[in-house]
C-alpha cells in the first residue's frame, strides 16, 4: 500500500482545523493573543512499551494519554497533535490493526477535544515506533514547572497510586490475582487535563518513571529536598491487597500519570476547592525541606531503604 493511500484511509478523518486535509507540506495553528504554544512529545516502542498482542486502540490511547499528561503537568490545554508511524515489514500490522488504531487516536479526540495536525509515516528495519508530539496552549508566562517548590510547601499527589505498575505485572504474568480493572487501567491511563493550578502550586510534573524518582526531579529542579510519608499514600484496596508481598513495586510504582504538585501552605485550601469542583481526589503525601534528595518515612518514622529508585529509560 501506498504511503498516501494508507493517510488518506485512517487518518484524514482525524485532521482538524489547520491541517488542511493533510493534504500540504504543513499544518497552521492559531493562538490568540495572549497565548503562548506547550510542546511535548513521547515515542512508544514495541516490545518496550507495548506489547505487539496489545490492542491496537489502547495503544493508541495510551500513545495520547502520556502526551496529554505531560501537557496537564505544564497546566496546559490540549489542542492538536502530530503522529509519526515508523511501520515495519511483514508483521501483524496491518490495515485492519491500523483501523482499530484510529479508532482509538478517534475516541480520545473525541473525550479530550482535540484533533490531528499532521505528521509522517515509514517504513522501519526495527520494531513498530510511535512518536506523538502534542501541542497545548496557556496563557502566557502561566505554565507550570518543577523548579519552584520552596522548603515548607506540602507535597501532593492526584488520584491514586499504584494501579499501573501492578497491571503491568499481571499483564506480563507476574503476579496473580491482580484486579482487570489494573491492567486496563495501565494500558489506558487518566491524565488529569482541565486543572488550572497557576498561582496555586509552587510545582507540577506527572508521575510516569515513579513517586520517589519523580520526585527527585522537583527536588533537583528546584534546590529542595522531599520527604514522603507512607502511610498517606492513596491506594485502593484493589492495590493495598497486594502491599504485603510488592511493597516496593507499588510504593515505587510507575505509569500513574498522575500530578505530583508541591503547594505553599496558605494555597493549600484553594488547591483543595480547585480539585474538588473538578471531582479530582487530592492528598498530601509529604512536605519540602532544606536540603536535597527525597525520602519515604514508613508508619515508625523510619526511612525506606529502597533496591532502586524507579524506570531506568536506558
Ligand atoms: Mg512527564
């Protein structure tokens, strides 16, 4: 098939305003006055961060969701998106994966009201690759960074912690007994897109390496130290079920595609109202000090000695 041909059929329909029908060398994108364009981007690779059985609309799904994600941490609007399909040779997919694929790019346009701008297809010696970049708004000079949590600011997580890295163990047969609800909890996840958390938090970055690692990238950014407390951590019961024997997986965790937040303590109300109005659960989990590095006290004050810290990407 050719390159056109395989455009035209499952992606034309998902061009939004701008992109002309991907019909032309490039895309537009207005911005009012006023705004200024968010960024970011993710590749996912077969066999790394899918799995080549994986449904091809949840990988669609989760390819938009960890870019949504990263645009929710900037406190940014999501707008449009490129794709870039680096397509191997004689495998399983085929037109029929690719429509199932669209499918699923169509249903998070859909829920998260944005559209496709354009992007590039080829051929590839190498396993499947799928590259987004994404492309939000803010208003100008208002996104959210990790450099600015201060000593005496709470640390606070959205949501819930801990689903994505036992649903990955069960997927790969790891670990028994494990909810669904967790394993299609980590190949779809939930970004917290539609908090407008400028002038309220001190910092923001989603959870996707892990809580103690992700943490230590506000730390390091902002020339703090994070001390995180165990015993407030927010885990369903589906996930404490599994605490005696995977303590460290869940406390370490990964995938959440929550937002890790620090807040100064006068802002903390309003933090709260915010995410409440939004049916966004919110909990503290721990305070910034002087100093650097993170550390998690268990229930008796103790610091955790941890085998590693998170995701190692190499
Ligand atoms: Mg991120």
């Amino acid at each position: 098939m050719g390159e056109f041909d395989f455009i035209a059929r499952h992606f034309r329909s998902l061009a939004g305003e701008g992109a002309m029908e991907l019909r032309n060398d490039g895309a537009t994108m207005r911005l009012s006055a006023g705004e200024e364009l968010v960024l970011s981007s993710d590749t996912m690779v077969e066999g790394l961060h899918f799995l080549p059985d994986d449904p091809a609309d949840t990988i669609a799904r989760k390819l938009l969701r960890c870019n949504l994600s990263d645009l929710a941490a900037m406190g940014s609007r999501p707008r449009h998106y490129m794709l870039n399909v680096s397509l191997p040779a004689g495998r399983h997919y085929d037109d029929g994966w690719f429509a199932q694929f669209a499918a699923g790019l169509a249903a998070d346009q859909k829920q998260f009201n944005i559209s496709l701008l354009g992007g590039d297809t080829t051929g590839s010696p190498s396993p499947l690759m799928l590259n987004v970049t994404i492309l939000g708004t803010v208003r100008q000079g208002e996104a959210l960074r990790r450099d600015g949590s201060r000593p005496g600011d709470g640390v606070w997580v959205t949501g819930n912690l801990g689903r994505a890295a036992l649903g990955l163990q069960a997927r790969l047969g790891r670990i028994d007994g494990v909810d669904e609800a967790l394993v299609q909890f980590y190949r779809v996840p939930m970004p917290r897109v539609g908090l407008s958390l400028y002038g309220i938090v001190s910092a923001a970055m989603d959870i996707s390496d892990g809580l103690v690692q992700d943490c230590g990238h506000i730390a390091e950014e902002s020339g703090t130290a994070i001390t995180l407390f165990e015993e407030k951590l927010p885990f369903l019961p589906s996930v404490k079920a599994h605490m005696t024997h995977h303590r460290e997986l869940i406390l370490l965790g990964g995938d959440d595609y929550e937002l890790l937040l620090t807040c100064p303590v006068e802002k903390e109300a309003a933090l709260q109202a915010h995410c409440s109005e939004r049916d966004v659960p919110v909990t503290q989990i721990g305070e910034v000090t002087a100093g650097s590095g993170v550390k998690m006290l268990d229930r008796r004050g103790e610091p955790i000695q941890f085998s590693r810290t998170g995701w190692q990407h190499f």
